[in-house]
C-alpha cells in the first residue's frame, strides 16, 4: 500500500514538471496518495504532516501548496477573503461552505446553473468562476 501511495504521489508531482523533493512527496502522499480528493487549510495539512511524523514547518506548507497550485495541482479557494482551502479535485465544480466548523465540501455540479456572466473589462477575460454555497443548520 505504502508503494502505491508513494508511486501515485510521485507520478502526481512528475505530471505536473516538479521535482519530488522529500518535504513535496511527503505532503503530495497526504494530498493524493489514497487516490481520494479533499480540501485542505495549510493548517491541518501541516498537523497531518505532524501527525504523520513528518519534519516540516508551517512555512514550508504554505510554499508548497503555492508551488502545487502554480503547477496546476491544487486550486485555491478562498472564502472570506482570509481563509484559504486548497482542492485537488481540479474540475470546475461548486463548493459548500459549512460556517459552523469552517468545512469546506463539494457541490453537485449537475444541480448548478449559472446563465449568464458579466462581460469581462476590456483587455480581461474571465479565468474562471468559483462558487462557495454558505450553509449553516436550520
């Protein structure tokens, strides 16, 4: 299992031209080594890399999960304009955001309909579109 997981993490960082450092391979393991998708803070990457016996700093988190996403490995989300949740799964998808505890999760794309975007200023061309449901218990 371990290989696997070892193997996934290391053709994740080589598709994307980066080179497989330990501190990258061991926070691409905990990113996509299962094969699964998830959300993650650079905070609770970082105490899983801890829980996991992993040696690296906040710091190095944090310029990690910038280099995955100039690489195309991780989009960004950004709710509140402060609080940044990094995604692996890359396809253009909705988000709910849980307010109570701060869980970010996804949308069912197919239920989403948008009609129309503003037109872009001139000299500008819409990148993309992120959508963030807020939900909080009724």
């Amino acid at each position: 299992m371990a290989d696997m997981t070892t193997e996934r993490s290391s053709n994740w960082l080589a598709g994307a031209g980066l080179r497989p450092t330990r501190q990258r391979l061991a926070l691409a393991e905990l990113l996509v080594g299962d094969g699964k998708d998830r959300h993650v803070t650079a905070e609770s990457l970082f105490a899983a890399a801890d829980r996991a016996g992993e040696k690296v700093s906040l710091a190095t988190v944090y310029n990690t999960l910038k280099a995955f996403c100039d690489a195309g490995l991780l989009r960004e989300i950004t709710v509140d304009g402060s609080k940044s949740y990094f995604d692996t799964n890359m396809s253009d998808h909705p988000h709910f955001y849980w307010e109570e505890d701060g869980h970010l999760s996804d949308a069912p794309s197919d239920e989403l309909s948008i009609a129309s975007l503003p037109h872009a200023p001139d000299g500008a061309e819409i990148a993309s579109v992120d959508v963030v449901i807020r939900l909080r218990k009724s």
